[in-house]
C-alpha cells in the first residue's frame, strides 16, 4: 500500500470500533482520509500525513479534541466532522489549518461553543454547521474571514437564528 492515495474504513456497525492504533507506517502519499466509524483513540499517525488534502472523521465520538492532532497537517484543504467529537467546544488557533477551505461540522450533539483565533482559518471559503443544538452562538472570530465565501447552517436552534436576523439580531 505504499503508493495508495485514497484510503476509506467504514466499520460495519455504528458501534464498531475502527482499531488504527497498530499501523505504525501509514502509506506516505495518502491525500484522501475517510474514517467512519467509533475510534477509542484519535489515530496518532494521522499527524504524520504530509500529503493529506481531505481529512473525513465520521461516527468517531472523540471525546478527544481531534484539532489537537491535525490543525498543523501541511496540506489539508478540506476537512468533514460528522458525529466525530462529543466535547463541547472546538477552539482553531493562530498558525493551524493555514490552507483549509472548506470546513464541515455536522451532528456535533454537544458542541457548545466554536472559537476561530483571529489569524486562525487564513484561506477558509466554505464553512457549513449543523445540527448542532446547543451551538447559541456564532462562531466567535467569523468576522475576520475575508475569504469566507459560503456560511451554511442547517438544523440550528432557535437563539442562534434569531441572532442572525438582520432586523434586530445580536449577530
């Protein structure tokens, strides 16, 4: 599997664990990640993958922080969060993820609160969330996107909408 560019896992259930701690040696021209299924563990070789351009974790219910680990991967441009975190906050910081376009939080049931430090996300163009139901608020340092192309909510609360209203909205 040296020259494999495209790698998929899909567990068979929603309750299978998907055990990727014992590949020591990932293919080293992986660009394309997908990862469906439940990870005790965040992958530590996944931060080792220079080549990756799209990075897919779902059904994962990391309880984890999975920025921690891929926010410095030199080439990711597109990164999907299905069902993958169950913590209640996403911070991006200052120097990660300086060549992500596209960004998709989906189903992240608990996910509270998401911080983009100003200077974090340089080249974000498309940003897509939800449903998250406990996300009130919009993501806090949004405004300072200029690339921003795309803001798409889908199944949010009610308080968030409301703050986005043009006619009174906080947001």
């Amino acid at each position: 599997m040296y020259r494999l560019e495209y790698l998929s896992l899909h567990a068979t259930t929603s309750h299978e664990i998907l055990d990727l701690q014992t590949i020591s040696s990932p293919p080293p021209y992986l660009q394309r990640l997908v990862l469906r299924g439940l990870l005790q563990t965040f992958p530590n070789w996944i931060s080792s993958l220079q080549n990756v351009s799209m990075l897919c974790l779902s059904l994962s219910r990391l309880s984890d922080d999975p920025l921690r680990h891929i926010s410095y991967l030199p080439n990711l441009v597109s990164l999907w969060l299905s069902r993958a975190y169950e913590g209640e906050q996403l911070r991006f910081e200052v120097g990660g993820f300086h060549k992500l376009k596209l960004l998709v939080l989906r189903d992240l049931q608990r996910l509270g609160v998401v911080d983009i430090e100003e200077g974090a996300l340089p080249i974000l163009e498309e940003l897509r969330l939800g449903p998250s139901p406990l996300l009130n608020e919009m993501p806090s340092g949004i405004q300072h996107r200029r690339s921003l192309k795309v803001l798409a909510f889908y199944d949010m609360p009610d308080e968030l909408v409301l703050n986005m209203q043009p006619d009174g909205g906080s947001d």
